[in-house]
C-alpha cells in the first residue's frame, strides 16, 4: 500500500452494548446540550435579538424537564435496581416547580447537611424564577402567537426582565455613560441620524441615540444577573444527578457489601466481576455537564469581560 493512501480503521471486537446504558447517555447529552444552547442564548438576547429570549428560554424549559426526570429515574435504578415505567413518567407532570421540589429532596436524603450540591439562590428569587420557568414551559411560550387575537397575558420578556431586576436592581448609570448619552444626542442634533427602526423590549419604538444606549445598558445587566442565576440553578440539577454517576443498583451493591466482609484477594474481585455481569451500571453524568463544572461568579465574571 503506498504510502499517501489512507489506512482504513481498524475496529475491536466488543460485547453488545446495553441499548438502556445509550439511551441515559442520549438523554444526558440531549440535556446538557439544550441548557448550554440556552444559557448562551440568553446571555445574547436583547432588544435587537429578542428572539433569542425564546430561543433561550424554549431550550433551558425542555431541558430542565429532562434533567430532572433523568435524576427521578436514575433513583429509582439506584434503590430498586428497575427504571420509572411510562405511567409513572407520566404522572410527574410538567410543572418545573414540582419537579424541582422532587430533586431537592432527593439531594436532601443524600447530602447530610453537605452543601456542596445546594443551589446558591436566595429562596424568594428561586421560587420566582421557578414559576416564570414552569409558566413558559406550560403557557408563555405561545405569547407571540396568541398575542395576535386577545390582549392582555404574560409577556415572558417584560416579565423576565421585571423579574431579574428586582432581584438585582439596575445600578446608577456612571457620570461617563451619562456623557456618553449627551455626546451620541448631540451627534442627531448636528444632522447625522440613522433611519432604523428598533423597538425596546416593552414595545416602544426608540427614538433617540441616548435612548439607544440606555436599553443596551439595560439588557445587558439583565443578561449578566439573569444568566447567572439560571447557570446556578442548572449547575445545582446537574451535580444532584452526577450523585449517580457510574452508579451500581441495589442488588449489585448489597452482593458486593457481604463480599467485602471477606479477606481482599483476587478470587474476591473475580467475584465482583461475576455480580456485575449483566447489571448495567449508570453512566457518568457528570462528564456530560463539564460546561456547569464552574460557579456562577465564573460564567458572570466572563460575561463582564465580554461586555
């Protein structure tokens, strides 16, 4: 064979893979994918890109669902050593709220007081972004649509915007930004104006460069507090799930527990091997969410840089 021709890969042999063992995997990635799509999103939705708020909120929704179902089944695995059956998937609802509320006490039963995993939001900010969350998820995504023939109903963007900067109040604009304003006012006023048309995020058309800058401004600190706060939120179902990473079902446990009550030895790991033989051990979550490996000072701290 010359030596510019390209050798084709060479394949070794495996046992079948457990078509369960893919399936965690596929919904892990789905999940982790979709709230990394959506946390990017929103740190880039404004009021020239406004559909990225959907676009964000649409993919951290659905994502959030999964997270936490996969965290729900992964337990039941864990403790019974059988997965949640379709009725049962069903009766946990949509509601982000609830779901969120099952998580949280599944980490409470297993964290002891160790605050490692716990979400760093204070309580009355998480449960408002959890209804805004469960309500896009159940209703608001189709403000657009239904906005067409009714009045009235929740705008998600206003609502979310009223939403971050309660939470985290707008600071006073700096003596410079307030220069900046009169320079770009003075600026229209010499003759140099811009034909575009740019609607804020309440609906209001903008009219004046200062006017411009300030809704910038705006979106911006919504982007950086509102961002944050999800990436924390997200980072905290992410870690409750890794709790199961490479995890093993009861029954393997427990078998493995009387056999450690013997001497060590290789006849004691030849044994280990056998209990394992056809039981399916949980992926490793945790390397599918590397992106929420980080706190939320982190990812605010980078999109400070960016601004």
């Amino acid at each position: 064979m010359a030596a510019s021709e390209k050798r084709p890969p060479v394949f070794v042999e495996h046992e079948g893979t457990d078509k369960r063992w893919l399936a965690l995997c596929r919904e892990a990635c789905t999940a982790a994918g979709m709230l990394e799509v959506g946390i990017k999103a929103l740190s880039h939705a404004d009021f020239n890109r406004q559909d990225l708020y959907y676009a964000g909120f649409s993919n951290v929704t659905i994502a959030m669902e999964r997270i936490c179902k996969l965290v729900l089944d992964s337990q039941r695995f864990y403790e019974k050593g059988e997965f949640l059956k379709g009725g049962e998937l069903s009766k946990l609802g949509h509601s982000l709220t609830n779901l969120y509320r099952k998580v949280q006490n599944i980490e409470e039963s297993f964290s002891e007081g160790i605050s490692s995993r716990r979400v760093d939001i204070p309580l009355d900010e998480l449960e408002d972004i959890l209804n805004f969350l469960t309500d896009f998820a159940k209703k608001d995504r189709y403000y657009n649509l239904e906005s067409l023939t009714k009045n009235g109903g929740a705008d998600p963007i206003k609502r979310w915007r009223k939403l971050v900067t309660q939470h985290h109040p707008m600071p006073a604009l700096t003596e410079e930004q307030r220069d900046e304003m009169r320079k770009a006012d003075m600026c229209g006023e010499e003759g140099v104006y811009f034909d575009m048309l740019f609607p804020s995020v309440n609906g209001n058309n903008i009219e004046r460069p200062s006017e411009y800058l300030r809704e910038k401004w705006e979106d911006r600190h919504v982007q950086i507090e509102g961002v944050s706060v999800l990436y924390s939120l997200f980072r905290y179902l992410s870690k409750v799930l890794g709790h199961f990473s490479g995890a093993w079902p009861v029954q393997v446990r427990d078998a493995e527990e009387k056999l450690n009550e013997q001497s060590a030895g290789q006849t004691l790991m030849m044994e280990k091997m056998k209990i394992r033989e056809g039981s399916l051990q949980l992926p490793w979550y945790s390397d599918f969410f590397d992106f929420f490996e980080h706190d939320a000072s982190w990812l605010k701290n980078k999109l400070m840089r960016e601004s």
